[in-house]
C-alpha cells in the first residue's frame, strides 16, 4: 500500500505543532535559545545548483555584537504544491556502495537528478560516496548520524544525531547541505524540528509517498507504487542499497517522462526557503 498524506486531521496537527515552535523559536531567538552553537559559517552558497549542496540560512554568530538575530524559522515540507512538471526523488543513504553506484549510474542514464539523504554512520565508512553523489549531478544531505528513531529521544540527543551527520557532511563537501530528513519517521516532531533548525537546517525535507522499497517488495511493485499515485510537485521517498529499487528505477523515470514530470532535486523542487508560518498557513 502507498503512503501518501492527504493532508487531513493529521496535516492540521503538523501544522499546530509548526506554529507552536515557531513561536516559541521566535520567543527563544533574543536569548538564543535556537540558534547554533557552533562557530563559523558552515554553508556552501551554490543552492539550487544541481550537483551542489544547498543553503541553508546561518545561524548567528556565538561573538555578534549587533542585535540579536532572529533564528531560522522551523518547518516541515512534503511536496511542492504549485509544481506540475517535476518531482523530487530522495534516497535513503546507506547499503552497500557498488548498490548505490549502480543506481546513480542508471538514473544518470536516464538524465534524472536525485537527492541522497546520507546516514552518517554510512559516510564515515563509506567517503567517497560523498563525491560520487555530488559528481553526478545529484544533491547530498542529512538523514541523521545512526539512524535511530529520532522522534523517541531526547532534545539533546536529538540535536547530536543531526549535528553529529552534519558535521560530516561539512568535513566531506565543505558544507552541511540544505536539506534534513528525520530518521525512522515520516514527520518530525516539535523535539527534533527545533533540534534541526540548532543545527542549521531551517527546513526539514519530509515526503507524501512512500516507495516501500525498503520492504524488498520486487522490482514491478516499487514500480507500481509509484506511479499509481505520482504528481507533479511530489517528494517521493527511496532507498539505496536494494536490488528491487536498482531494478525499477529506469521503469519508474520512463513512467515520469510519459506523464510528463522530470526527476529533479529537492532544492530544484523548493528553490526559495520556506518558514514555518508558510508551511501553516497552507
């Protein structure tokens, strides 16, 4: 079964939570409560280049002297409303390296752009699948450091998983990317939004259908998946490290083409920054 968020009670409830830490975010801002700790600026500034890793906005400088800065509105997306012609496909990044070679190699093939969300852990053993990605023409970003299921820990804990895969992500590319996906989880919690907005990410990249290919499924179901539900302005979520979606990806880019959509990366697919009031008052 394909998920897919219809935007419903459940949407309602996101959105609550999303002007509740944005308020309180805005509140924290003077005492800086949610900006970052760290030092320096960490960010590249090619966003909406494809291949390059997007921006995110800075947070304040720990020894500004002017006025306090308001820190980067948290919010949560899961597709491009206004889009028609285009979707987001975003990879889970782990599994073995000749695995997620192939399937860059076959999506490259077919002239589509992909954004890889990494785990941490997977780029500390596995280097040089950073420039691989980024070689491509595809985008890299941050899908936490162990992939452990953010939503049940603490902020502190939370605020290292994403910290921890950012700062490989700096060491790697020479910036954090633009774009976070909370682990084991669709949606983030007010915990871990407030957790990646700390660590630099104003925007945290969800989605609204679910390949399932992490359920092994077989190749012509994950193709079914979707393209049975697939529109234009979609953030659909994948896998690396799975034969089945090695296998379906060239029929799945051939099903976007006749229906007249093109793979592109999420920073193509949201190329402004979106705040949190934004996201609420959809």
């Amino acid at each position: 079964m394909t998920v897919r968020d219809e935007r419903g009670a459940d949407a309602w409830s996101r959105r609550a939570t999303l002007r509740a830490v944005f308020g309180a975010c805005a509140l924290a801002s003077a005492a800086g409560g949610c900006s970052s700790g760290g030092g320096g600026d960490p960010h590249s500034t090619t966003a909406g280049k494809a291949g390059a890793l997007g921006t995110a906005a800075l947070p304040a400088s720990p020894g500004a002297t002017s006025a306090a800065v308001a820190a980067p509105a948290p919010a949560e997306i899961d597709q491009a409303l206004t889009v028609r012609d285009a979707v987001a496909l975003t990879f889970h990044g782990d599994g073995p390296p000749a695995m997620a070679t192939a399937l860059l190699a076959e999506a490259e093939r077919a002239g589509a752009r992909l954004t890889v969300l990494a785990v941490g852990r997977w780029l500390g053993a596995n280097p040089q699948m950073a420039k691989r990605i980024m070689d491509g023409g595809h985008e890299l970003g941050n899908h936490t450091e162990r992939h452990i299921d953010i939503d049940a820990l603490s902020p502190d804990a939370a605020y290292a998983e994403v910290e921890n895969c950012a700062a490989r992500l700096q060491r790697l590319t020479g910036s954090r990317g633009r774009w976070f996906r909370p682990s084991q989880t669709q949606h983030a919690n007010s915990i871990v939004l407030a957790a990646a907005v700390r660590a630099g990410y104003p925007t945290v990249l969800a989605y609204d259908l679910d390949s399932l290919d992490y359920t092994d499924p077989g190749a012509s179901v994950v193709v079914h998946n979707v393209l049975s539900a697939v529109r234009g302005g979609d953030v659909v979520s994948m896998h690396l490290g799975h034969q089945g979606t090695i296998q379906a990806l060239p029929e799945i880019l051939d099903g976007l083409r006749t229906r007249g959509l093109r793979a592109v990366t999420a920073s193509e697919l949201f190329p402004a920054p979106i705040t949190a009031s934004e996201v609420a008052d959809r």
